[in-house]
C-alpha cells in the first residue's frame, strides 16, 4: 500500500458508495490474479469524494470488489484530490441508487464480459457526458 496520499486511512467498504453500475469480469480475474501475488492488503487505494455526504468512489470499483471477494471489510482509501465533473458524478450516483447500488457488495450480480461493459457502461456514460456538454452550452 502506497502512503503518498495525503489523508489515506482505512475506511470499511460499506461506507463507499460505487459511482459505476457494472464491473468487468475481465478486469475482475486480473485484480484477482495480482491479489493472488500480494496480499489483498498491499492493494493500491481507493480514492473517493464527498458528494452530498456520500463516500463516492472516484476509480477503483473493481479493486474494491476483489477486496469484498476475498472476505476484507476495509480497504485502503484517500480523498480524490483531482477536479473532477461532480455534476457527471451525481448522475452516475443516481443510476446506481435507480439500480439498488449502494456499496460495492450489490455489483454482485452486476459481472459483465468487456465487449458489454462498453456498451452499457462506457457508451451510457458517452452519452450522457455528450448531454451535459450539450446542456452547459445552451445555459
């Protein structure tokens, strides 16, 4: 585990909230296989941002679901520094709660092959980045 970010800590899986609605089984065997290399506990940090008092995971969705996988109930997480589009981050918020995502355990059932990942995860996400542009625009 990297100590560079400032306020890194501990934090129990259950108080962050996934900002994405699907995880790729793909990208789920390679964590998994690095996990069976190191220790789960080596697992590079998770960040995330308060969002209207929500934990947000900013990336790391799939490292945080290895780490449910493999029994952990806390794992390594810092405050995402980077300015990030919060508006973008509040609908993905959204979709997930819509979905019944409110930790990282409800992406269990939510394992999808790549090819799908891209089309129902990356084009949604596409789509509507092009409706907030679209949106600011005409403000």
């Amino acid at each position: 585990m990297t100590t560079s970010q400032p306020g890194l800590r501990m934090v129990n899986l259950g108080d962050l909230q996934p900002s994405q609605l699907y995880i790729s089984r793909e990208k789920l065997i390679r964590v998994q296989s690095e996990f069976e290399r190191q220790s789960p506990q080596c697992m590079a940090p998770i960040p995330y941002k308060n969002l209207g008092g929500l934990w947000v995971m900013t990336d790391g969705h799939t490292r945080a679901f290895a780490a449910y996988l493999a029994g952990l109930s806390a794992v390594p997480a810092y405050p995402d520094p980077d300015d990030l589009d919060w508006e973008a981050y509040q609908i993905c918020v959204d979709w997930c709660h819509a979905a019944g995502i409110y930790s990282i355990a409800d992406l269990a059932g939510r394992l999808i092959d790549p090819e799908d990942y891209e089309r129902l995860w990356h084009d949604r996400c596409r789509v509507m980045q092009s409706d907030l542009a679209h949106k600011r625009k005409t403000r």
